[in-house]
C-alpha cells in the first residue's frame, strides 16, 4: 500500500466496525499478505478479544479466505442478530471446531464440534470485489450463531444443507475434516491459537440474501443442526 499504511487502514476501518456507516475509501490492499497485515490491525485497533479464526468464501465465492474472528461477533443460538447492523448480509451453513490443545503447527486436534449459520457482512459502502480487500475487513466477517455441540470424529465428507423454514434445500457435498484442516493451517500461518479457541468454515451451503423476520435452519451431519430467527 503506497498511499496508507496498514494501521491508517484498519483505523478506517474500526470507525465503520464501531459506527455502523461504510468505511471512508482507501487503496485496496496489494495482495492478501497486505489484507492480512490490516486484519491485524484493525484487531488491535477494535481491541476485542479473538475467539479463533474463521475461514469463509471470498468474492468470487470459491477461494477460502482466513481472518481472525473476534469474540464479541460469536453468538449461540438464541442470542439476537439484528439485520439493520449488517451490511450486504450472505448466510451460509457451516462448522465450528475447539481446539482441544493449542494450535501452532501440525494438524488441530479437537474437542468438540458446533454447527454454525454464518452471516457475512462487510463494512463498504459496496460488496468488495478484491480478496485482499475482504480480508482486510475481517474475511467479510458479520455474525458467526453456533448450535448445540457435537462430540466425535469428524469424517471426511458429509453434506450440509441452508435454507428458511419450511423450504427443502438440496444438500451439499462438504469435505469436513479436510476444511478443518485448510482452516487449522491458516491459524498456524497466522501465529497461532491457544486451546479452547475456534475454528470456523463458513460457505458450505449457502441461501437467498437474509432479511429480518426469517427463519432459517441448517443442518450439518452428523455434527448437527441449528435454527435462527432474524431480527
């Protein structure tokens, strides 16, 4: 970023996280390291505690991207999410894994695991269009609402399905453990997590734009199933 640091970035950034109106513009950030650097100090600059990492589709709604996931935006179910608080809302069914001991390098080794509906959000006046840019952001970071935890082996491949109450979605191939793994990878690059921290893959199947007064459910075998309301 020639024209703006990082720290001016995420400075950004943190007024639009904490105010709620789009972000003043800046550079898009060079390159994902670049996005990443941002996170970090919008992490900082937000000053909240980090839950773990989460990883989530990126614009082109194939990539994987990884970004810190701060506690305060990890609910459980039942807890409120209001709609006018996020920006460009995307849902998506996912998983959540804890970290039964801490994660620097290898494979994460678990102790429990949620399944999770993901609700994106982004802090620009418009949806990003760059990668970079979406992890500067947090990975498009809105709400993360876990269900009832699931202990056991989590296979290879299952399938996931989203979709409002009612409605029956077709389900989705998901490679479960090999994301977690994708995700536990991502943690190690980015220094690390201590155990009873999260991992979060998002994207698995995903629903029409959410808007308050939906219902929506999600199901994630055999780790489980989760309903929310939208506010």
């Amino acid at each position: 970023m020639s024209s703006i640091t990082a720290a001016q970035a995420a400075a950004l950034l943190a007024e639009a996280w904490t105010s709620g109106t789009p972000a003043a513009s800046f550079p898009p950030p060079g390159d994902v390291a670049a996005g990443e650097a941002i996170a970090a100090e919008l992490m900082k600059a937000l000053a909240w505690p980090v839950s773990g990492v989460r990883l989530a589709p990126g614009p082109d709604g194939l990539t994987l991207l990884a970004a810190p996931l701060p506690e305060p935006c990890l609910l459980r179910a039942g807890a409120p999410v209001t709609m006018a608080a996020l920006r460009h809302a995307r849902i998506s069914a996912g998983i959540l894994g804890v970290l039964a001991e801490p994660l620097e390098n290898g494979l994460p080794v678990f102790s429990a695991f949620h399944p999770v509906i993901d609700i994106a959000a982004n802090r620009h006046a418009a949806l990003p269009t760059d990668a970079a840019q979406q992890v500067a952001d947090l990975g498009g970071l809105g709400v993360v609402v876990m269900g009832k935890r699931w202990i056991g082996a989590l296979p290879e491949e299952s399938e996931a399905r989203l979709g409002l109450t009612g409605d029956h979605p077709r389900a989705l191939r998901a490679p479960l453990a090999a994301l977690m793994r994708q995700a536990g990878a991502a943690a190690s690059r980015m220094g690390g997590l201590p155990a009873g921290a999260v991992l979060v893959v998002a994207g698995l199947a995903t629903g029409s734009p959410p808007v308050a007064g939906t219902k929506w459910a999600a199901a994630i075998p055999p780790v489980g199933r989760i309903s929310i309301t939208l506010g």
